[in-house]
C-alpha cells in the first residue's frame, strides 16, 4: 500500500524531470539552433 504523500512526492518528480527535460530542450536549440535532433 503506498501512503499519499510518497504517490504525490512521484509525481512532483516525474513532472519536475519532464519540465527539465523541455528547459534542456529549449536550451539545446537555442544554443545550437542548426542541431535539432533533440
């Protein structure tokens, strides 16, 4: 049985690390608009 607070501590990370991941996006291209692979 998971408690509600360490379900809703997951899902401030995920959310956190998709964020972050979209920041570094953004800043990959921004950096270096002629590579976009990302």
């Amino acid at each position: 049985m998971i408690k509600p607070i360490i379900k809703f501590l997951l899902i401030l990370k995920l959310k956190n690390g998709l964020k972050l991941k979209i920041r570094l996006k953004v800043y990959y291209r921004k950096v270096s608009p002629i590579e976009e692979t990302f």
